[in-house]
C-alpha cells in the first residue's frame, strides 16, 4: 500500500483513539498515537514534524489548546486538526490567536476525517519534507531529503 503521510493523533480515549488509528493505517498513513498532552508534547519533540496532528482539546496533563501552543512554539508551520467534541468560545479565542480555524467535531464520520485528513496532508507534505532537510533532520517517517 503506497504511504500517504505520517500523523500524529492525540485523544485521551483509548477505544476512540485504537479505531481511528486503524482507521487511518488501513488508508496508507502511518499513525503516532499520543493519550495526554505531555505525551504528545514529547512525540512531538522526538519524532516531528508529521505531515499532520491531530489534536483532541480536552487532554489530561495539558490540555489541547497547550498543546497546539507548544506544538506551533516548537514548529510554527505544523499543520494541526482539532478533533473535539467541546469548543467553547475560549477555545475558540484561544486557538484564533494560533492560527488554527480547523475544527471537526465530534461526533464526526470516517470519511469526513478522512476527506479533512486528505486534504491536509497534499499541501503539508512538501512543506514538511522541505523543513526537514533544510533542519538535516530526517523526517519522521525515516526518509530524508537530499540536499
């Protein structure tokens, strides 16, 4: 199956987060899965920058709208999806002041995650691709770019 993107997907529920992980590898992508926001924080750290990050906003540990403020911090250009059931107007403020107006809520059908997944990760990839070499980190994903 030819590799579309590599995706890191944050949700504090186990269940929802083992079937939308399978969900997407089953479509190509390969998936780093995070429970809280100090774990995503840190896959982030260790394996960034990923085509994509998908990001639950209510987490233990940091909360989401945190997690997208140290994600953009470490990586401005990272391209980030909230996937949340609760957005409030705070949230809203909050993640306007970042940039990110990207917002699929839950409840939400596979296949429009996957339509928002798709259309991310086209015009992502050769951004990340391109950071990555000019970093000399090889990407996530474990290819790198020559010079």
């Amino acid at each position: 199956m030819e590799r579309r993107g590599t995706l890191l997907l944050v949700d504090d529920e186990d269940r929802l987060r083992s079937l939308i992980a399978r969900f997407l590898r089953a479509e190509g992508y390969v998936i780093v899965e995070a429970g809280d926001g100090g774990a995503a924080v840190e896959r982030h750290a260790d394996s960034g920058p990923f085509d994509l990050a998908l990001v639950d906003l209510n987490l233990p540990i940091l909360g989401g709208v945190e997690v997208c403020r140290r994600i953009r911090a470490a990586r401005p250009d990272q391209a980030i999806l909230i996937c949340t059931a609760a957005l409030d107007v705070e949230h809203q403020r909050s993640l306007a002041e970042l940039g990110l107006a990207d917002v699929l809520t839950k409840p939400y059908m596979p296949e429009s995650l996957l339509n928002r997944v798709r259309t991310r990760v086209g015009s992502a990839t050769t951004t990340i691709a391109t950071a990555s070499a000019a970093a000399g980190k090889p990407r996530s994903d474990g290819n790198t770019r020559a010079a």
